[in-house]
C-alpha cells in the first residue's frame, strides 16, 4: 500500500491562467462592435471603439468555441470604423469645396433676372 503512494504519477496540466478570458473577448468585441456601428452618428466615438473590437477580437478568436464571434465582432468593428469615416470626410470636402459653392450659387442668383 505504501509502495503505492510512493509510485510516480504522471504530472497535470496546469490550468491556464486566463480560461475564460478569449470567451468574454469574444463576446465584448461583438459587443463594441456594434456600440461602434454608432460612429456614423458619433465619430469621435466609432473609431476608438472600433480599434478596441479589432483588438478584443483578435485575441477573442483564439478559443475554437467564440472564434465566430470574435469575428463577427471583427468585422462589425470595421465597418463602424468605416461608418465613423463618412461624416469626417463629408465635413472635410464640404469645408474644402464650400467656399467654391457658395460662389458659384452667388453668381447663378446674381445672374438671374
């Protein structure tokens, strides 16, 4: 009985530290990346939301479970990136070319009986 005890067991893997963690990255970058489809309403908003479900996302995709909703919270990620990019670039083109336009309707008006 003794010699039992005694004998050598084959060792445990040990758990690992984060376990659960890819499951709730996975799950926030879903998350954010919806909150982050917003930024076409709030820019200022869509695009730092968007970089941290691209990053939450890619960390999240490593357990084989939640790789799909890491993913999807990838991808939902860039487009709320690309939607925060509309309103910028319309103010951007409007302030560029809004001068131009101004002039050109002043001048269609002042030409008109």
């Amino acid at each position: 009985m003794n010699e039992q005890m005694n004998a050598p067991t084959s060792p445990q893997p040990a758990p690992s530290a984060g376990a659960g963690t890819e499951k709730i990255m996975a799950i926030v970058s879903l998350v954010v990346g919806v909150i982050s489809l917003c930024g076409l309403f709030i820019p200022i908003i869509g695009i730092p939301l968007g970089l941290i479900g691209i990053v939450l996302g890619f960390f999240g995709r490593r357990d084989a479970e939640w790789k799909t909703y890491a993913t999807v919270g990838m991808a939902l990620s860039v487009v709320g990136i690309l939607l925060s990019c509309v309103p910028i670039g319309l103010i951007s083109v409007m302030r560029l070319l809004g001068p131009k336009i101004g002039n050109t309707f002043s001048s269609i008006s002042s030409s008109l009986p």
